[in-house]
RNA sequence: GCACCCAUAGCUCAAUUGGAUAGAGCAUCGGUCUACGGAACCGAAGGUUGUAGGUUCGAAUCCUACUGGGUGCACCA
C-alpha cells in the first residue's frame, strides 16, 4: 500500500473515533513542503475548527491523541495554527524499504480500477521536416504512455499523422510546377519541404486573414487538396508516393527518440468514414446548414464547429470525430487521451461536446494540453509558414555533440571509469538526448515554453545528466561492493538523518508516480528525482558505504545505493531517459 | 469587437490545486579539494508573487476592476 494511503488510513480512524468526517480528515493528510516540519502533515484541523467554533489546535490535539501509532507513526506534533505534523518511525521507515527492495516493481500495486487510455500524440504533419515544435507533444504523450503503463494500466498510443490536409495541396501544385527531379530523386523529403516554403512564397497574401483577396497560387493548391480529397487519380498517385519516405523520415526521428506508437493512423485513414459521420450529425440535428456548409452552432458568442464546407470538403473536426468514434467502438477504452498544444482547447472543447451529443458517452476524453513553444524573442515559433528553421534532428545532434565533448576521453582522469570507446557513441546519445528530453518534461506543461537552445542542451543543475550521474555513481558502488543486485534479503537500519531522509524519499515512488498521472504531469517525476538525486548525495557526503564501520550499516547502506538506482532508473525508465553504468 | 490563457529573484522556471518563513537551476560572490566518480558538495546574496481592492483562520493560487503580453474566433489542419 501506498505510504501515504496508509498514513491516510490512519488520520481517519482518529477522526472516526472523534465523531470528524474521516473522509475529509484523510483527503487532507498531504507530504510536507518543508521537510523540518515532518515527513507528512494534516491539515484538517483548521477547518474543523472554523466549523466547529472550536480551537483548531485543540481539534488537532485531540486527532494526535487518537490516531493509531503502533509504531509506525511517531507522536504526531502540532504547530502553528493547527497543522498536525507526522513523521514515520525509523522502524516503519526501515521495513518499508525492505518490502520495496524484494518487490520485483519497486512495491507498485495493480491499479484498481484499471483502465485502457488510448493516448494520441506526436501528429506532425507529414511532408516537413519535424522541428523543435513537436517536441513537446511527442515527449510527453510517449512519457504518459510510459507512466501508464507502469502503474499497471493498458495503454494504446496513436499517432494521428497530418496526411491528409492542405499542405498537401501545396506539394500536388509544388510538385507539378516547380519540381527539381534531381533533388527529389536524391531526397525526396527534402524537396518535398523545399516545395512547401517555395509555394508559400508565390502566395499573395503571406497571412491567412488576408486570404480573401485574389490569390491564384493559393487558389490552385486548394483546388489540388480538393482533387485530393475527390480521390483523383493522378493526385493519388502522386499521395501514394510522397507517402512512404514521408514516413520513413519521420520514423528517424522517433527512433532517435526513442518513442515508438501502437498506431499510425492519419488523418487520411479516417477519410472514408467522413461523409457518414456529417450524414449522422446532420440527421439527429446536431448539425446543420449555414451558408452552404455544415456546421454545428455555438451561439453569438462562440464560433460553430464547421463539419462540412461549402466546397464539400470535410474538416479537421470531422475527422477528430470519426476517429473518436473509430476508437470508442473499436478499442472501448475508459480514457481517449489529447497531447495536443493548448491553442487547439476550443476545437477540443467543441469536439468533445459533439461527441457526447453523438452519443459516445464510453471513454472520458480528455485534452492534455500544453503551452506553445515560443522563440527567443517570446514569440510563438510558427510552424506552418515553414520558417522554424531548428530542426528536430539538427538539435539533437547538436545535443549529441555537445555530450560526446563532455565525455571525451581528455576529460576523464581515472582510467577505470574511462567509457570503452564502443560505450562512448551509447554514452553521448543517452546524455544528449536525455538532456533535451528532460528539459522539456520538467516543465509545467501547461505554460508556454520558451526554447532556449543552451537551456534545452543544459547538463547542469535540475538536468536528466545529473540524474544520471547520480545513477552512475550508485552503480559504481554496487560494483566495487560486489552487490550489484544490493542483495534484497539486506536489512536496512536507518540511523542518521541522512538515512532517514533518502528512506522516506525513496518510499514515496508509488504515491509520485499516481501524482503525476493524476493530472497528466510529467514534471512531478522530475520535482521528484531532483528530491531524490539531492538527498543520495546528501547521503553520500555523510555516510560512508563501503568504509562504514561496522558490518551491518555496510549492508543496510548498500541496499540503500541498491534501491535508490532502480528508483532513479525507474522513474527515468517511465520519462524515456536512458541510465548509464559508466558516463 | 467577443472568448480563453498568462504575468513569481537579473535570466529560465517550481510551488503536490487554499496551508506554515514563496522554492530551485543558471548567472554572481565565497568556501570544500590526495576524491566509496569533481559531470560533485556546502554557503551567501537576490521577492510588496504586474497594480488596486475583495473573499477567510490562511491567497502566488479563488472573485472584481485595471495594466501589459499571448492565443483562438466559417470554409488551413
């Protein structure tokens, strides 16, 4: 069980035997800010008192007196106004490391209830290349996947490929008209991309809200997507060549990453659906005609969701309701989960809505929605006028460069620790792209973020470098020790403060792990590594492992080293980060 | 014009969703230095949480107004 569900469990048999609503007593059981004032606080107090017109810090003397102890809990402490403040006995915290230690998931129970997520994320728009701006859907749908995952629950990722839109359009016109077939037999994709920003420039109007005037170019590329979406012959054909290099190129990305989907399924794939879900909204009135096309309306105040336009062509809503019908009939899952950047929350919002109405009432629908990634001048980076001139892999080899520099062998004095040569290629591109990675999960995902190339590469500081190192050096204890498995059978005595404080940090994996799938946020692992990093090394200053004195605390300490790399590799494991033996 | 979001240390960001003295990293300054791996550790300095009110035991967090930024708003996806 969870360490503070057991805590929890407490608190409200106190508040039971009190007569207190137990519910509320436990709900307010959280771990402390400050770890002077205890390892978990209660703070019910307060507003029992305010209800009760009765002193508050009598209410939390009297939940103190009540509370089971039985040597798990040290007498609680009230402070201030009424904050109940608990600390676990070095005998509680001592056998809760043992349980973790021979649990083969680190004491992770099955969830209940479990559930199935389909999880939808990444979605580039094939045809370009990927760029810093789909960083962050595909770093985090892939680490919530992850996270998922690991807590017991079933997870199908899906990645909902731009296939099928407009850009394509531009490349049918770039195509016809101003190829280089050298360039294009050479690299495809790069003359596919070179097309797009090319066709962009002809446009009359660089802005799509002066796109009403007369614009031929423009005209001519949705005429192209028109005779796209018509199933048109040649500009299938053309599709079904673009198509696979597209995807090739793509996929180079996700490995490097990484990352990898149950599902690729564009847009393209639910293109035969469309015509019916318009007829089904059409005919149980959800939608209706305006103006000669199909919309469902919100009002005066918001815009109507356009289902169908006046050319006949269907929309990236219709499309997102084809494929949460698909996925509510075809895989029933509890959750259907959106990585999608915050800009898209209206579509989302009115998405969701016409699915209910529609009927699909199985999963929860949820959109996980992040802040936009801005340049260094604070602007958003724009990724449709084909400017954003990082690259994706341009960053990450910079990365990767970056890393291999630090691991050079000029930089590493002892040569037992010297990474073997065939290592050092592995090292550079686990630190390297871990550093990106992380410092993009270790931000609040729902505001914006400012892409700052020397921070994104950092490997000071709060950085998935530091964690790995910390895992390194645990390592390279284990091995000197001998113990590279830390010999679950050990018993852990905890006697310092030191101990103590890794101990408690150490047991609260569970409880971060459904903190962080609570609210879809990643970045609650990385707040929880830098916690756990820093109290190892706090550790690791002061309490010596293999010269400790006596024989017990050497083995109790190994454990520790022992437990505290597979919590780091665990937790990094669920970020997509990769651990080291040697860096 | 309508709607939504944001504003926290010099910079980049946290703050477990209303809890204690608002915390980190970088940068700055000082210390550790024959080390169980220096990609490290310890310390200092840095704040009227955009402004003004309000709600309550308690506000960065909730409400109102204002200022400054951003985003979305019928035929792009």
């Amino acid at each position: 069980m969870k360490l503070i569900q057991k805590i929890r469990d407490r608190m409200a048999k106190a508040a039971d035997a009190l007569g207190y609503s137990a519910m509320d007593v436990a709900a307010s059981v959280r771990p402390c800010n400050d770890p002077t004032h205890g390892h978990y606080q209660a703070n019910a107090a307060m507003a029992l008192g305010k209800k009760l017109g009765r002193p508050p810090r009598e209410i939390a003397s009297e939940l103190a007196a009540s509370v089971p102890l039985d040597g798990f809990l040290a007498a609680p402490e009230i402070a201030g106004p009424g904050f109940l403040n608990l600390c676990l006995t070095d005998q509680a915290i001592a056998t809760g490391l043992e349980e973790m230690a021979a649990s083969p998931c680190l004491g992770l129970e099955a969830p209940s209830p479990k559930r199935k997520l389909v999880i939808d994320f990444s979605g580039p728009n094939v045809a370009k290349p990927m760029h810093v701006g789909h960083l962050r859907s595909t770093i985090l749908g892939d680490g919530l996947a992850r996270l998922f995952r690991t807590l017991g629950h079933e997870v199908i990722t899906v990645n909902h490929l731009g296939d099928w839109g407009a850009q394509f359009g531009i490349l049918l016109y770039g195509y016809k008209n101003l190829l280089n077939r050298e360039a294009f037999n050479a690299d495809p994709v790069k003359e596919l991309s070179r097309l797009y920003v090319e066709v962009r420039k002809h446009f009359a109007a660089d802005d799509e809200d002066e796109a009403d005037s007369v614009d031929p170019v423009r005209d001519a590329c949705r005429l192209e997507t028109a005779k796209l979406h018509r199933l048109d012959p040649e500009n299938l054909e053309l599709w079904k060549q673009f198509m696979p290099s597209c995807l090739e190129e793509i996929s180079k990305a996700y490995n490097r990453l990484g990352v990898s989907f149950d599902h690729i399924r564009g847009e393209s794939f639910y293109q035969p659906y469309l015509a019916d879900v318009a007829a089904q909204l059409e005919s149980l009135k959800i939608a209706e005609p305006s103006q000669g096309a199909l919309v469902v309306l919100y009002g005066e105040k918001e815009a109507p969701a356009l289902i169908r336009k006046r050319d006949g062509a269907y929309t990236y809503a219709t499309t997102d309701l084809a494929a949460v019908k698909h996925r509510a009939d075809h895989f029933q899952p509890t959750d259907i989960v959106y990585v999608v950047d915050s800009r898209q929350a209206q579509h989302f919002k009115q998405v969701f809505d016409i699915a209910k109405r529609w009927g699909i009432t199985g999963p929860k629908l949820h959109h996980v929605a992040f802040g936009s990634v801005l340049g260094p001048d604070g602007k958003p980076i724009k990724t449709r006028d084909g400017k954003a001139s990082t690259t994706l892999e341009g960053l990450l080899d910079e990365a990767v460069k970056l890393a291999a520099k630090l691991n050079a062998p000029e930089a590493n004095d002892s040569a037992e620790l010297a990474v073997p040569v065939l290592e050092s290629e592995e090292v550079a591109s686990a630190v390297g792209i871990g550093a990106v990675k992380y410092a993009d999960l270790s931000q609040n995902r729902t505001t914006d973020y400012k892409f700052n190339w020397d921070k994104m590469m950092a490997m000071d500081g709060n950085t998935a470098t530091y964690m790995q190192y910390a895992f390194a050096r645990c390592r390279s204890i284990l091995r000197k020790a001998g113990h590279l498995e830390g010999s679950p059978e050990a018993k852990i005595k905890v006697e310092t403060p030191e101990e103590r404080f890794l101990g408690v940090m150490l047991l609260r994996y569970a409880e971060v792990l459904e903190a962080a799938a609570e609210d879809f946020r990643p970045n609650i692992l990385t707040a929880y590594l830098w916690d756990l990093a820093k109290a190892f090394s706090v550790f690791f200053q002061n309490c010596p492992v293999l010269k400790a004195q006596e024989e017990g605390a050497l083995h109790s300490r190994i454990a520790l080293c022992a437990l505290t790399s597979k919590v780091l590799e665990a937790v990094l494991e669920v970020l997509g980060i990769r651990v080291l033996e040697r860096m």
